[in-house]
C-alpha cells in the first residue's frame, strides 16, 4: 500500500469525497493536475480518532503509474469550513506524500466536523442552501 501505513483495508472513495477533493484541487496550481487525476484511483479510511471527517488516501500496488505531483506539503491553502450563519468554525488540510494523496484533514475550532458539504455552482445560485466551504481565498 502507497500513501498509508496502517495495514488497514480501504474502501472505495465515494461521491461526496470525490466532490470535495476536486473542488480543493480546482485552481490552476503547479501540481493540482495530477493529484486530481489521482482521486478516482484512491481507497480511504478515517484519518483519526476522533470523530471527524478526516480521511487518508490509500494506494495499491498498481497505482505506481500515477502521475506524481510537486505541489508542497501540506497544499498551501486552507479553505474555511462555514455553518449555516456563514461563521467560521473549521478548515480543510490537503496533505501529500511523495507526490500522492494522503490525508484530506478537517480541522475544528469546536467539536468534530463531518467532511463539509460542497455545492458546485455560483453562490449567487445557491439560494438559501449553502456552501458548507469558503473557497474565497482560493490561490
């Protein structure tokens, strides 16, 4: 296994965190483009104890042909996580290891936070249902 030391077993990535992860890695930034081309090839598993959403990356064998990025570690951004109000109550930490997915890790300024829902439109579309992301300070 690639990307996660545990012998743990994955299961596949689902809609949600495939969502979420390509939205993180959306701007144009050296080495987004093949940590994206990465996402449909990952396993995860909970990233940590404590009832968050976290979630590690895992890799087979077979992956060692995915392409390898040179972003840093972790991704030099830090997208806030907002509740319904608009306040800010956590963020997101993308980190990598050689070049691969390791960790999307929600981080809490409170209690733990489940993996944030993410709505792919315009805010201005969004009516009353919001973004649970602030992707304004996107590089």
């Amino acid at each position: 296994m690639i990307g996660h030391y545990a012998p743990v077993e994955g299961r596949p990535i689902n809609e949600h965190e495939v969502t979420l992860a390509a939205a993180f890695l959306a701007p144009p930034l050296d080495g987004f483009k093949e940590l994206r081309v990465q996402i449909p090839s990952a396993t995860v598993v909970p990233g940590c104890a404590c009832g968050c959403g976290t979630i590690d990356f895992i890799f087979d064998e077979f992956s060692v042909d995915l392409p390898r990025s040179t972003a840093t570690n972790p991704i030099p951004w830090s997208p806030d996580i907002v509740d319904d109000d608009g306040n800010v109550i956590g963020s997101l930490i993308l980190f990598l290891r050689n070049g691969l997915l390791q960790s999307l890790e929600v981080v809490s300024y409170g209690d733990p936070l489940p993996l944030p829902e993410v709505l792919i439109r315009s805010r201005a579309t969004a009516a009353k249902t919001l973004d649970r992301v602030d992707w304004a300070a996107a590089p």
